[in-house]
C-alpha cells in the first residue's frame, strides 16, 4: 500500500466517529465532523479539549449546530494554555442530529479530546448519591 493509501483509510476511520455519549479521541488531521441523536428538551453536556502537547492557541477551531443549522457554539483557535477542559451546555429547543465539528488549520495533526453527553448521561448525579447515603434525620435538613 502506498502512503496515501494508508492515509486515506485512516481518514476514512477517523470519520466513522460516533458519539454514543462516550469520550473519544480523534486525531485530527483537517476537519471532523461528528453527529448524534438527540431529543428534543435534552440536557445537553460538551467537554473537549486540544491534547497531547499543544500549549496556547491551538489552531483548531469548534463549532456545534443544531439539527436547523443554527450554530449554538463556536470556539476559534482553541485556547490550551491551561489544562482546563473546555464545558458547554445547553437544553435542545429541537431534536434531531447535532454537530460536532472540529477543523485542524496546523500543518500536522493534533489530537482532540469530545465528550458529548445527553439525557440521562448528561445529568451529573453527585449530589444525589451523597444524599442517599445519609440517615433519615439527616435528609430532612
């Protein structure tokens, strides 16, 4: 196989993304485009992050729209002079297929780190967990 060949399965791979509310790691060659499904009223969480290196602005940009086309969020040159991730959230006004688009302006790749989470998975249980494990007197607080 040729170098192009093997470059062209691997963009082809790297194009399969799915979400299915799991973290992924895409290594990011120009642009991706990532969907998922999601309901309409839905709590929606995004974390993401340009890893493996990169320090400042990125040269990667992110964008999110909605099933309508409407972009709900859009991150040019993302910042990675800290470790922070970066969160955003939102309620679907409308359901259908959001998504996820990530575009590489450096002349190499980089790696990209997606948490798209949504419904159940998108809600953050901490709070209730440490309620259920307190006495009933304590609960009435």
């Amino acid at each position: 196989m040729t170098t192009s060949s093997l470059l062209t399965l691997l963009v082809l791979a790297l194009s399969a993304v799915s979400l299915n509310a799991e973290r992924c790691f895409i290594l990011l060659l120009a642009t991706e485009l990532t969907t998922d499904e999601v309901a309409q009223g839905s709590l929606v969480v995004v974390h993401y992050n340009v890893i493996g290196g990169v320090r400042g602005h990125s040269g990667v940009s992110m964008s999110i729209t909605d099933p309508l086309h409407k972009f709900l969020k859009q991150d040019a040159n993302i910042d990675t002079s800290s470790d922070d991730i970066h969160k955003f959230s939102f309620t679907a006004d409308a359901g259908g297929n959001f998504a996820v688009c990530f575009v590489n302006s450096n002349d190499k790749p980089v790696r990209v780190m997606l948490d798209f989470k949504h419904g159940v998975e998108a809600k953050d249980y901490t709070e209730l967990a440490k309620r259920e494990h307190l006495m009933p007197v304590e609960k009435a607080r």
